[in-house]
C-alpha cells in the first residue's frame, strides 16, 4: 500500500473514531499494525493527524467560540467562566503528558494494551451509564473549577492507548454531574488545547525520526482527518442524546475481543 493511501486511510478512521468513546489511538495503533505502519515515525503520524478531527470542533462551533472570545474582551462571567474550565481540564494533561511522554510512546507501539482497554474501557462504560443518575451542571460555564480540574485529570487517563481520550472525559463529566450532552460537548472544547499540545510536543520530541514523506503523509492524513470528523461531530451528540453511550460499549467489546484474539493468533 503506497504512503498516501495509508494517509488517507488512517485518517478516515481518524475523524471516524475521534470523538466517539471508542479510541481514536486505539483504532490507529490497530489499523497501523493490521497494514504494517508500525515504524517509528508512526507514533508522531498517529498524534498529529488528530489535531486535524479536533480542528472540525473549531468549524462545527466556530460561532460558541466566537462569542467567547468577544465576551472575553468584556470580561463578562460566561466566557470567563468557559474559558477557565478549558484550561484547568488541560492543565493536568499538559503536565503529565510532558513527564510521561516516553511511557506514552512505549505504550502505542503496544497494540495487546490497546485490545484490553478497548474491552475494560466497554465494561466500565456500561456499568456507569447504569449508575450515574444526578445531573448538576447543565451548561459547561455552570461547571464549577474543581469539578473541571478532576474531569481533566480522568482524560490523563486516555494517555493509556484504547482507553479513549473522549470516553473518559464523558465519563467522567458524568460521573461528577454534568449532563450528558454537555460532558460530550465539554469533551470536544476540551480536546482543541489537548491534542494542539500533543502534536506540536510530539512533532518537536521526533524531528529527528520524520523526514519530508513523513511530514506530507501527516498532511495528507491530517486534512483527511478533519474533513471526516465535521461531519462525525454533530451525528454524534444527536446518537448520544437518542441512545445514550451503551451502543460504543458494546462496540469496544466486540472490536477489543477480536483484537486480542487476533493478536494472539498471528
């Protein structure tokens, strides 16, 4: 298979998977090590085309954070509010994923890890959606800062490939109170300063590996990335709204199960 069509294609799973509570570095590690894209210059591939689904947040709500940034030249409560909960659920990840990164490198190139969590992660979802009942914060500005400084230290978590940097995040949001449409929303806010970190870190720790095929490659699949991911975003809080997360679990069940039986057979 040439570059470009492991670009494109790694980047339609990419968008695909991105804002579902499924893995999106799950999905790639495991579609990487199924056509053989496993050398060292895939781990930065698989982190920067991401940032391209999060940039389809800044399109889709374009007009959410335009009205932030206005309400932030007049200081009012609303957009302060929304802007400091963005940043005190990025601050733990900015932190970690700095201290960690070499650990987080390791683990991607381990795709056994990846089958378990999508398994574990599935499990876990199920059992939450079962539990989780009281809502308390209907809007992401309601959010109060600790609550979005602990919603951010759940999506350190997703640093584990498969366990899902979305899913957490949700499941966190719900388990702390947020309603469900807002922790998938605050969920997609929350990604845009995340994954911006993680791929300038990641291009900057492997400028030495990524050559010039390497960089088009991961333009190619960036682009595509965020042209798929526009139109996942929307489709997916409308899927929430309806059926809730309990249809993603199940998902992650089945698709973690044949990995690791796959894995295990080769």
């Amino acid at each position: 298979m040439s570059d470009w069509m492991i670009a494109v294609l790694l980047g339609i799973v990419e968008g695909l998977t991105e804002f579902l509570p499924v893995s999106s570095t799950g999905h790639l590690i495991l579609a990487g090590e199924l056509i053989g894209f496993t050398d060292n210059s895939s781990v930065a591939f698989k982190i920067a085309i991401q940032l391209g689904a999060i940039l389809a947040v800044l399109l889709v709500y374009w007009r959410r954070f335009w009205a932030v940034g206005m309400g932030l030249v007049k200081f009012e409560s609303g957009p302060v509010a929304f802007t400091r909960n963005i940043l005190l659920g990025f601050a733990p990840a900015l932190l970690i994923g700095v201290i960690a990164y070499d650990a987080i490198r390791a683990a991607m190139q381990t795709p056994e890890i990846v089958a378990i969590a999508l398994v574990v992660g599935g499990v876990l979802i199920l059992l939450l959606e079962r539990l989780v009942k009281n809502v308390r914060y209907n809007t992401v500005e309601e959010i109060p800062f600790g609550t979005a400084l602990s919603i951010g230290l759940v999506q350190c978590t997703a640093m584990l490939p498969g366990v899902s940097r979305s899913g957490a995040t949700i499941m966190g949001g719900l388990m702390m109170g947020v309603e469900r449409k807002i922790a998938a929303e605050f969920s997609f806010f929350l990604a845009v300063p995340t994954m911006l970190a993680a791929t300038v870190y990641a291009l900057w720790k492997d400028r030495d590996l990524l050559s010039a095929d390497d960089l088009g490659m991961i333009g190619i699949g960036f682009f595509t990335a965020f042209f798929v991911a526009v139109f996942v975003v929307k489709a997916f809080v409308a899927i929430v709204g309806k059926y809730g997360f309990a249809p993603f679990a199940y998902y992650r069940i089945i698709a973690g199960s044949a990995a690791l039986l796959w894995l295990m057979a080769r």
